[in-house]
C-alpha cells in the first residue's frame, strides 16, 4: 500500500487523487444490488464507486500565464492566496449590503452545496437511470425549505404576519402544510419504484435525506445566528476562513508532521498555529465589531416601513465591563484590571471550537471525497473546489453557535410570546392579563390593588 502521508500544509484541502491508497485504487470495496426480480442476474455486483468525471482546472488563462514559471505548490499556494482574498472582499462587500443580501447569498450558496452533493450520487449511478432520482431530490429540497423558512418568519416576523391575513392563515397551519407537501413527495417516490432497482432506489433516498440534513439544516441556522445580530454571523464565519488560511500557512512553511490520514496534507503544525492565531484574530475583531450598533443589535424587521431595522440599545454582552486579573497574571503583566466587552470572552469559546471541532467537518467532506475518489466535490472555485469544499467546516460551526447561543446567551423571545398571546381566544388573554397582573403585585412591580368602596 502506498504511504498516504505527505509533507504538506495544514490548510491544504483535499487530496489529490494521486493519494489514495492501492488498496482504494484497486477498488477491493464493493457495493452489491443482487438481482430482486425475474430476469436478474444473481449475484450481480459493482464496485462501490464507479467512474466519476475528473475535476477539470477553470483556473483562469491570465492566473496560468502569471505563474507558468513556478512550480505547482508554489502556483497552487498564489492561486489559492488571489482567490482567498477575492472571496474575503466580497465577503465585505455583501456585509454592506445588509441582511437581506446575506440571506440571499446563504440560500444561493446552499442550494449550489446541494447540487454538488446530489451531482455526486448522480454521476456515480447514472447508468442506473434512476426515475424521478433528480426531480424528487430537488423537490424535497424545496419542502424542507418551505418548512424552515416559515417557520423563521413565524418567529421573527410576527408584526408582518399579524397585519397579513393569508400570512395568519399560512403560519397557523404551516407545520401541517409541510407535512402534506412532504407526504406528496413521499408518495411519488414510492410510486417510482422500479421491480429492478429498489435496493438502489433506496440509498439515494437515503443520500437526498442526509444532504439537506448537512445542508439545509445547518444553512437554516446560519439565518436565525444572523437575526440574533449579524456579529453572532460574521464573527464565526470569520473565525473560520482565519483558521483555514492560517493553518494552510503555518503547514505550508512549517508543516512536517501529518495530522490525519484522511487529509494527509494536513499537519499538526498547521493544527497548532492556525488554532493560536485564530484565537488571537477572533478576540480582537470581536473587539471591534462590538463597537458597532449595525453589528450587535438583532435584525428585526420593521412593519412601519417595511424595512430590517438593525437599530437598539446594545445589552450588556456589548458594554465595556471591568475584569479582574487572576493573581498570578498581575504579578506577570503588573495590572489588576482589564476592560473588555463580555462578547470578547464568547469570542474565545467560538475561536476555539472554530479551530479544534470545526475542522472536522473538513475531515468528514475528505473521508467522503475519499470514498468515491475524487479531489473535490465541484471545480467552481480555482484551486478551492466547489462550494461544498469551502463551507464544509462553515457548517458544523453555524450548528455550534446556534446551540451556544440557545445556552448561554439568549433568553426568552418577547416577540414569540407576544404573538402566541395574539393568537389566543378573548377570554383566554384577558385570564392571562389578570394572573400577570397578579403575580407582578405579588413581586412588588405594580401597586397592590385597592378594594373597592361598597
């Protein structure tokens, strides 16, 4: 077996193809369909990853002619820098433009991510020809959709829901919506099986249903992080692009170690410096954005003018507070105090999960580009791969941060339970006033109530 290690950055992503191990190349694995009807062969197997079309470079002429004189690690590390910092510009840009192009370039971005996953399975099994395979898969796409988004615009849009009477009509009912437009597809795959295929039939069944839970899923949370305040979207999507670019130039001038056998590009050195030095990025840059009103406050949409209005008073979490040395750190750097934003120690937890798990969402997208032998999941980024290969950490953070979020930061929604109490019968709101009324007499809030003179 070859030796799958290789010196290289800790940033780098993916394998080449030339890394697979003889093992994998001699396609030892295989994935049996035995014949489930008359006239089927017994037996009949085929290896678990047939041929895939092979990435093909759509880095552009003027890049190539640049840098036709280097050598290919060096002109892969130039195209990948031009390109990084191309993506980080209009990162900034989009942030300008405000949240509801955010919202529109994550939606574009996940539906791009689950096209490159769902080409996969259908390159791979096309000579199956699969019926409805394509059609079904983008049609769930856009049930779970309509599910999460709805149920976003129940929550965070109850002034436009309450002034909407089909809005009022289609949230009331949305979960039972979902499920009947669910239940239609549900029923076109059962009706498109075929007496020969239905073993395949299945498993890419199974492929549409694991895609939109890596994908839309986690895109969905990636939208309620950005209502909590766009600094809880910025600030771990930053903190990721710091630690790939930064573990990729720590291993590329210093790796010598392999990290993972499944990334073997990868290294500790990368692993350990990209982890520092995103640390130290995302406690500064939190520093910054939490000066910053258009950043901190939570998106909300305002009904007067029909706009998102990221305007408040900021909480405490983006106050300057002071802080206490631990003794030992007084007598190293001789102060006793520091003042910091309460978000600049958040920003510590993000870094470090950004840093330390979320790389293994990058693990998880190479071990499955591994499994059917190919370098990336789409060439539409030169020298990134496709969306997919870019976004596969960005993911499992977004899920990390939604939860953190949930767990240490947020309270209850006024809002939600002001539109719940709206919803309600007269008589049920006027039960709920009176034992609010109540208990805030009891806990000294109002005035206690004066008897009535007979």
């Amino acid at each position: 077996m070859t030796e799958l290690r290789r010196r290289g950055g800790g940033g780098e992503d993916p394998d080449s193809t030339e890394n697979i191990s003889d093992k994998e190349a001699d396609g030892d694995d295989k994935l049996c369909f035995p014949g489930e009807g008359e006239g089927d062969a017994e037996g009949e197997c085929k290896a678990d990853t047939p041929d895939v079309p092979p990435s093909t470079d759509n880095t552009p002429e003027c890049l190539n002619k640049a840098l036709e004189g280097l050598s290919s690690r060096w002109k892969n590390w130039w195209i990948r820098g031009i390109l990084s910092m191309t993506m980080i510009s209009g990162f900034f840009l989009i942030i300008y433009l405000g949240p509801i192009m955010l919202i529109l370039v994550v939606m574009s971005i996940q539906i791009k991510c689950f096209h490159e996953i769902i080409t996969i399975g259908y390159r791979v099994y096309r000579s199956y020809e699969l019926p409805w395979f394509r059609t079904l898969s983008w049609y769930f796409l856009i049930c779970v959709n309509y599910f999460f988004y709805g149920e976003t615009v129940a929550d965070y849009f109850g002034a436009l829901v309450q002034r909407e009477e089909p809005l009022q009509f289609l949230v009331r009912y949305h979960r039972f919506i979902s499920f009947a437009v669910y239940l239609a597809g549900f029923c076109m795959f059962v009706l498109s099986l075929v007496k020969k295929h239905y073993r395949l039939q299945f498993y890419m069944f199974a492929w549409t249903h694991v895609t939109l839970l890596i994908v839309v899923t986690q895109s969905h949370l990636v939208i309620q992080n950005l209502f909590e305040g766009m600094i809880w979207f910025i600030l771990p999507i930053s903190t990721v692009i710091c630690n790939d670019i930064m573990a990729y130039m720590f291993g590329f001038f210093f790796g010598r170690t392999p990290l993972i056998k499944l990334s073997p590009k990868k290294t500790w050195e990368g692993f350990i410096g990209g982890f520092f030095a995103t640390v130290v990025f995302s406690f500064f840059f939190a520093y910054l954005l939490s000066q910053y009103q258009y950043f901190v406050c939570p998106v909300e949409y305002n009904s007067e003018t029909n706009r998102f209005a990221v305007e408040c008073e900021p909480s405490n979490l983006f106050v300057i507070q002071e802080y206490s040395l631990p003794a030992v750190v007084q007598n190293v750097i001789r102060w006793k105090t520091v003042n910091l934003y309460p978000f600049q120690i958040h920003s510590i937890a993000l870094s470090s999960f950004g840093s330390l798990i979320a790389p293994f969402g990058g693990f998880f997208a190479s071990g499955f580009k591994r499994a059917f032998k190919i370098k990336d999941f789409a060439d539409t980024i030169p020298g990134h791969g496709g969306m997919m290969d870019r976004f596969d950490c960005q993911y499992l953070m977004a899920t990390f941060v939604h939860v953190y979020i949930a767990s240490f930061i947020r309270g209850p929604n006024p809002s939600k339970v002001l539109q719940q109490l709206l919803a309600l019968q007269p008589e049920q709101q006027l039960n709920i006033f009176n034992t609010l009324r109540n208990h805030l007499r009891e806990k000294g809030v109002l005035p206690p109530a004066v008897e009535e003179a007979h």
